[in-house]
C-alpha cells in the first residue's frame, strides 16, 4: 500500500488508585503508532494543572533516559495522549509541532484539553464564528476548532452533557475524543455516526482506560474491551462513571480500517479481529473472480497489510503464496520535509523483490486498497521486467473514486487513480493484465454490517456539509479545474 495516513491514534487513561498513568500512555502510544507518525503528545492533569509534552516525529523513537523522565515530570493518575498525522492544518514543521495534540484551550476563566481523531468537515464557517466571538485560534488544526466549540458549548449550557449535545449539533465531521477538563474529569466522545473506532475498558475497577484502537488496552492488561456507541459521552469522574448516550443515529464506522488502518490484532466494533476480517476479504476476492483466481501460479501480496487477505485468497484457491515482496523495515517516511523527487525516491526503493522467481509466472498481486497508484505502478513494472507473464491486481477494498474528508489523507478527486476511471483503464495506467476490486456487498459481509461509512467508494457521506464539498468538488474535477488545497479547506 502506498502510504496513506491516518491522523490519529489517541488514548486517555485514569487510575482509580492513584497509579502513574504515564507509563501506561506511552505503552498505548507505541501500539497506536501507525495511526500517526508526524508528532505525539501527552497531557497529563495534577491539582487543576495541565502539564504536556508535544514533539515531532515517532514516539517508538524516545529512548528509555528520556521517557524516564517523562514518567517523572508528568506524574499523574489522569492523562491523555495522541499520534499525529496531519489532515488538517498546515505541514510546515513549526505548525506541525503547534499543532500537535493534546490541545488545550481557555475561554472565560476556563481551560479544558483534548486529543482527537477524525476532521471536521465544516472547519472553515466553524473558525469564521469562533473569530467572531473574538477568540484567537492558536494553532492551524480543527482540533482547536473542535475544543474550542466544546469548551464554549460547555461554558453556554452549563454543563458538559449539554455542551456536547451543542457539539454534535454543531460539528459535522468524524471525531473521536478523550479529553479532561479543567476540574479534572476525564470525557470521552464518538461522533454521532461513530466514524472514527473508540474502545475502552476496566481493569479490576482499578483503571479505566479508553483509545482508537483495543491493542492498545490489551498491552496494558486490560482484556475486557467494549465499544463506544456512536453519539456517547462517557465521563470519568474521581469515584464514578457516568455514560450518556447524547445522539440516537445509525452507526457509519469508516470502512477503510478494515482494510488499512487499524492492527490486525485489534477490534473495533464487536469480538472479530481485524486480521479475520482482511483474511476474509481474500477469500471472497478468490471467489468472486475465481475464472482469474484459478490460472494464476502464485500469489503475492504487498507487505503488510494484504498479507492476511493473500492468506485468503490462498486458502480458497490452495495456490502459493510467495513473499516477492520485502518491504525495508527501517525506511521511514516523513513526506512532510521530503521534495516530490525525494518522495518518488522512497517510494521507488521501499520494496525490495525476489525477481528471479517471477519469471514466466502468473500472478495475483493482492493490495488492501488502490488509492493513488503510484506505488503499484512501480512494483507492476518491476514484475513485468522481470518477466512475469501476467500480473493481475486484486484490492480488497472496492473502487475508491471520492475523497475522504473524516481524516484520512486522500483529500481531493484529482488525486484518485479510481475516479471517472473503469477498472480497464485503471489496469492500463498501472501495467498489469487485470484490475479486480472487491465489491462492495462482499466487503459490507466480509466486515459483517452495512452500518459503513463507504463515502470514498460510493460518493455518499454520511454527514450533510461534506455532502455538500464533495459535490462541488466532483463537479470542478470532472470539468477539468484543479485544486489549491484540501477541499475541505477551500470549500469543495
Ligand atoms: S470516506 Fe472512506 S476513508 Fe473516509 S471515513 Fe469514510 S470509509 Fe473511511
């Protein structure tokens, strides 16, 4: 897969016993690394103060000196904490760094921080009202826009439940939040369509621990992982729990962590892993296109998160599957301070291939998904020189032909090799035989609900105003103008 990004992972962690919680923070950072790999941040609240650190680059990169004195300086029984791929705002380094989350925010003698994962689709009016008011927006992110209209929902109704009733009036977007306020109650908050996955649990009534994605409770001992609904608060207080279910909507979880995003080790919405998921969606690939599956000498999937679907499609055809493929380990990718020409050089020496067990074979390449096409244009030229006879692609996500605007980078048409393009012409621009993409009803049963956000692959959003920028976006693309930005950010 060709490096698309997630921004973010997030966790929010409270000991009922007055336990250090920041160990336990940075742990579930580490799991939740591949969500965001721009910056972190850990925020952590003692005697009405907030104390944070927010640096650039991976958290698995701290050494152990440093994060023993994080573990220090931060000490607390309540935190929160975040990976960060920027979505929103700007990528300049010194933003970036500004904009790194947890976010803290004060209106009229009050403070509350927050970490968050998803975007707001209606950032640019959202911002115009907020300066109105005549507050100063520090940073570039929505995440500021997001706390600040929380903070003020707050502070106008009274109390937190009511502010975020006023949130999710207000808000359209995909946001997923832990935060704390300034009184030292931990929230958690899932958009109405629950967009964006959010998991918490309890262990032994002792800690309360709630994050993207459940590895990242498991690495903390907690076993027992439920699911926060779509439209819930849940506050955590000093001696109680109180859970209120603020929005009654049909849930629309971004369908795209199935087949990307999230560890296959983890669960989102009920007790599947993610890995049975993807190995499914190999399977139904075999199947639905079994004349293909059938002439094909051996399978190859593009390391690492096709390699549960190639599992798949092996297992139902009973074809081998060979690991061609070898991703470097230790390339690492920081597009931010990298030129196009750099970034076509990490994409061109990212994989290095076993050629000479290619030749005169026919292969299925299995990739999670097509976004842009530059990385399989590469590793398809690569086989055909090398002499394979055929190379059909399989995706085990469907076409994707529509931007997302919930936080995944893939901000505009123009970008998509999928739109108002057929899978033959798709197969032309990246050289191999065949294109096959999985269908959409194969992936809703795959996945085991049609309670989906699928917005990129069917044009339909779940939430009115990013309806809204993608239908002037789809109509600017397709009469050929191209775009300055995200579209969210000029508006469609
Ligand atoms: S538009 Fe696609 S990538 Fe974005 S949230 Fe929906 S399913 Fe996920």
């Amino acid at each position: 897969m060709e490096g698309i990004r997630e921004d973010c992972g997030i966790v929010g962690i409270k000991s009922f016993k007055g336990e250090n919680v920041v160990p336990r923070i940075y742990w579930s950072l580490l799991t939740l690394n591949h969500r965001g790999q721009q910056s972190y941040g850990i925020t952590t609240y003692e005697k009405g103060r907030f104390k944070s650190i927010k640096e650039l680059g991976l958290i698995a990169d701290i050494d152990l000196t440093r994060i023993r004195k994080l573990c220090g300086s931060l000490k607390s029984n309540l935190g929160i904490g975040h990976t960060r791929y920027a979505t929103s705002g700007s990528i300049e380094r010194g933003k970036l760094l500004e904009d790194a989350q947890p976010v803290s925010v004060s209106y009229r003698d009050r403070q509350l921080c927050l970490a968050y994962n998803g975007n707001i689709a209606n950032v640019v009016p959202l911002r115009e009202e907020i300066e109105e008011y005549g507050i100063e927006i520090n940073g570039t992110s929505d995440s500021y826009i997001l706390a600040y209209e929380l903070l003020r929902g707050f502070l106008e109704e009274g109390d937190l439940v009511d502010g975020v009733k006023e949130l999710m009036k207000r808000v359209d977007g995909a946001y997923s939040i832990v935060g704390i306020t300034d009184k030292g109650d931990m929230f958690v908050i899932r958009d109405p369509y629950g967009i964006k996955p959010l998991v918490y649990g309890l262990k032994e009534c002792e800690l309360f621990e709630a994050a993207s994605e459940s590895v990242a409770l498991t690495i903390n001992g907690i076993s027992k992982i439920d699911f926060v609904q779509p439209g819930e608060l849940i506050i955590i207080h000093n001696k109680s729990i109180e859970k209120y279910k603020i929005h009654h909507g049909e849930e629309k979880m971004c369908a795209f962590e199935f087949a990307y995003f999230a560890r296959p080790d983890s669960k989102l919405r009920n007790d599947k892993y993610v890995y049975e998921i993807r190995r499914e969606l190999g399977r139904r690939l075999a199947i639905r296109y079994n004349e293909i599956a059938k002439r094909i000498d051996v399978i190859v999937p593009v390391p690492q998160t096709a390699e549960d679907a190639a599992y798949g499609f092996h297992i139902e055809t009973g074809k081998p599957i060979e690991p061609i493929i070898v991703r470097h380990r230790y390339l690492r990718h920081r597009a931010f301070i990298m030129t196009k020409r750099e970034r076509g050089l990490i994409v061109s020496h990212k994989y290095n291939m076993l050629l000479d067990r290619v030749y005169d074979k026919r292969i299925a390449l299995i990739d999670d998904s097509i976004v842009r096409g530059d990385t399989l244009r590469h590793i398809v030229s690569i086989l055909k020189n090398a002499g394979a006879r055929e190379v059909h692609v399989f995706s085990t996500f469907p076409k994707i032909i529509s931007p997302c605007f919930y936080g995944i980078d893939m901000a505009t048409f123009q970008e998509l090799i999928g739109f108002n393009r057929s899978e033959e012409e798709i197969a032309r621009i990246l050289g191999a035989d065949t294109v096959n993409y999985q269908t959409i009803k194969d992936f809703c049963e795959a996945v085991g609900t049609k309670n989906l956000c699928l917005a990129c692959v069917t044009g339909k959003y779940p939430t009115p105003y990013a309806q809204k920028i993608a239908d002037i976006g789809r109509k600017k693309a397709l009469a050929g103008e191209k775009v300055g930005g995200r579209l969210v950010e000029v508006g469609g």
